[in-house]
C-alpha cells in the first residue's frame, strides 16, 4: 500500500545549480600531501625504497597506473622526490570541495494517495524512457552492475538497498562501515536516477548499483581517491561507472598537468579492461572547445591556458551535459561540439517561477528522503543506466558497440548543427537504444 501523500509535507532538498567540484586545498588536506607517478605505468619498487628514505608515509598505491599519494613534511621534498631515477612527476595533492546544499520544505498538495513521487513529478526519467516505452523491453538486470563513483550512497534508501549489490571506499583511515553510508547526499541522488525502484525511479530500475566512495569524513575528495575508485571498478568488472566529479583546469598549470597524467592513465586503463565510463560535462556555463583566457566572464582563478576538463576532456569517456524540462540546453550547462557526446536531463529553474522546484530533478536522498537537484551531475547517471540497459538487452555487445548504440540512437533536437554543439550526437533515448536490439 503506497503512503499517503495527499496534503503531506516532506522535506525535500533544493539546489539550485550542484556544480561540478572546485579544486581546492584545504586545512583538513594540508600542504604535506603529494602524488608520485612513476615513469612505467607500475610502482617502481626501487624508486619507491629510495622515496620511503625521505621520510614520507605511504598511503594509497595505484599499481595498475603507477602511481601513490605520500604525506611528507620536509619543505623541499618536491625538489628531492622529482630527482629520483624511475619518478616522473611529484606535485602537490589536488582536492575537490563540494558545494553547499540548501534545504526548503515543499509541499507535495498536487500528489494523490494513489500516485508515487515517480508518477507525479519524474518528468526527466519519463523523458528518458519515453514513458516507459523501454521497460516494456527491459527494466535492466542485476547481473549488469553500473558503479557510482562520488559521495558515497545511502545503503538503508528503501529506493535503493535491494539494487546496491557492493560498495567500497577510497580514502585514508576509512573504516569498512564508511563504504555504506553518503554524508553529503550527491552519490544517493545519482543512484537513484540510474536504479532507484520504490517512490521514485531511476532510468534502470532492474540494474545493479556498486557505490565507489571517494569523499573524505572532512567533506573534500582527493583526486587519487577517485582515481583508485575508477581502477578498483574496472578491475571488480562493472561494466559501467558514472562519475558526477571535476573541475576545470589549465593545463599549464603544474597541479593540473599531474591530474591530467594521473587521470590518463586510469581512464586509459579502465576504458582497456572494457569498462564504460560515463561523466559529467560540468557546471560553467562555458564552451569546452575555448582556452581559460578566452571567456570574458570573470572567473575565479588566475588560469589562460588550454581548458582542460577533468574527467570530460578525455576521449575514453562519454562526457554528457545537462537538459531541461523543454529539451533546451541547461543554463549552467557546459557544451562545445566535438568535447560533448551526449545530452541528458538535468534539469534547471522554471525561469517563470524560479521558487517552483518541479522543473529540477527528483531523486533518493539519504535517510529514505528525496531530494530536488540541478546539473550536469544528475544528466550523466541517465546515460550510465542507458549504457547499462543496452548490455542488460544484448550481453553479448562489445564495449565500442554498446557505445555506439548509445550514440547513434540518441535523438536530435532543433537545429543540427545546435544540437551537437550543444549536445553532441544528440538527448539519450533509452527506448530508441533497446527497441533495435530485440
């Protein structure tokens, strides 16, 4: 029997644009931590031994990429680690910091006693299915996994516990429980629009979900967090990841061009062991394709050099911006023709009533809550599940071919030449992805 909503008040969590994580270093991260990539794709075990006689503790180790996070206090250590024979790059940690989420009660007085949350207010999940269309085809299989890479999920969410097959954590000193819970909110929402199956729904109700934490009990993430985060799910086998992460970069800046040689080597690691990587395409309001210096808004960081979009940029992931509610590209939507593969709702302010949350996305929350998000962060996950419902229907399609169905069934709106500026091959459409390969 469904709860009674009629008249009912829940509270709910408007935000108004989720953007995309800013680089930031924090008092909790220090200076003392650094990232060390080895010159071979492994952890060369000499450079390592003469690295450990610096002093420096070691903490996370990526063999798959060759590369390690140390904390070490001496004040020339950058100079004397970048000497050592087998060590290509040294740099300082870079940490993302998520933004604030507001909180406002809404009233759900429209919801009757016989209509789910789903029914009544998932506009962009209806706009993915076509109304379902494709669950008349398939719902997904559990057997098909689609990991989420971010704040962690609430493993208790009613929508949620019965599709969460595993979860890991990717920080220091973690405790194993820490795996299961989401301090923040922003890897529950993202679940829920690729599997949640209770009061809402997500694009795949039938997939499973593996959560890949990778934000710290201080509230920041580690880029080599995420960074293990995507080598552990490639190696457990999912078969696609969404990661809802980044920033925007100039490469020419030391800290980002390490990020960058990082984060090439495990997409390229990821993406060899068959793994589908869906991202989001940020935040800015920018075109992908223009250097930092070139936009005439102010910014927020003294950057002019190429742009460089940490985990978008990159040509091994399907990077997605953000739609709204009337299939236009979103306000604070990143974009540019030949950096954005796909669109997909992402929701945005009704600019007639921008205290109208109605025309945001509505998915799970922790502590079986529900919550209202905007952003290229809640467009990325409904591409994942696509990709997930294309292997759930043909388990026999190789990875290029899954992303190719993804691509080539995606559907074009208004003029051609604004749609893959603004959305690449086209808006994810997961019936016309499944209804070819019956």
């Amino acid at each position: 029997m469904r709860p009674k909503l009629a008249g009912f008040k829940m509270s709910l969590f408007v935000l108004a644009f989720l953007l995309m994580m800013v680089p930031a270093q924090t008092e909790a991260s220090g200076d003392s931590e650094f990232v060390v990539t080895f010159e071979k794709e492994e952890i060369d075990q000499e450079a390592l031994e003469e690295l450990k006689e610096l002093e420096v503790e070691v903490n996370t180790q990526i063999p798959q990429i060759g590369v390690i996070a140390v904390e070490a206090d001496e004040k020339d250590f950058l100079e004397k680690a970048s000497q050592i024979d087998g060590i290509e790059h040294v740099t300082r940690e870079v940490f993302w910091e998520p933004p604030e989420i507001e909180k406002e009660t809404f009233d759900q007085e429209e919801a009757s006693e016989e209509s789910s949350l789903y029914e009544v207010f998932q506009w962009d999940i209806k706009r993915v299915t076509q109304n379902e269309k494709a669950w008349d085809i398939t719902r997904g299989d559990d057997s098909v996994t689609v990991g989420v890479i971010d704040t962690g999920i609430d493993a208790d969410h009613p929508d949620l516990k019965e599709n969460l097959e595993f979860a890991t954590v990717h920080y220091e000193d973690a405790e194993e429980e820490d795996a299961y819970v989401d301090p923040n909110g922003h890897g529950t929402h993202v679940a829920g629009s690729i599997a949640a199956d209770g009061e809402v729904k997500g694009v795949g109700p039938d997939l499973g979900l593996a959560s890949f934490r990778v934000m710290n009990d201080e509230g920041v993430i580690p880029s080599v967090a995420t960074a293990d985060a995507i080598a552990t799910a490639a190696d457990k086998g999912v078969d696609v990841v969404n990661i809802s992460l980044g920033a925007l970069r100039d490469i020419t800046d030391e800290e980002s061009r390490e990020l960058y040689h990082m984060t090439r080597r495990v997409v390229e690691y990821a993406d060899d062991q068959g793994m589908i990587m869906a991202v989001s395409a940020g935040n800015d309001s920018r075109d992908l394709r223009k250097p930092m210096g070139e936009f005439d808004d102010e910014i927020d960081f003294d950057e002019t050099g190429p742009l460089f979009d940490v985990y978008s940029y990159f040509p091994d992931t399907i990077a997605v911006s953000a739609s709204d509610i009337q299939d236009n590209l979103a306000s604070y939507s990143n974009y540019g023709q030949a950096r954005v593969d796909l669109g997909a709702p992402g929701g945005d302010f009704n600019p007639e009533d921008p205290e109208d949350p109605t025309t945001l996305c509505l998915s799970t929350y922790p502590g079986e809550g529900y919550a209202w998000m905007a952003g290229t962060s809640m467009a990325s996950p409904k591409a994942a599940a696509v990709a997930g419902l294309i292997i759930s229907e043909n388990p026999g399609l190789s990875h290029d071919e899954v992303i190719t169905q993804l691509k080539e069934t995606a559907e074009t709106i208004d003029h051609p030449s604004d749609s893959r500026r603004n959305f690449g091959h086209g808006l994810v459409n997961s019936y016309e992805a499944l209804k070819d390969l019956e």
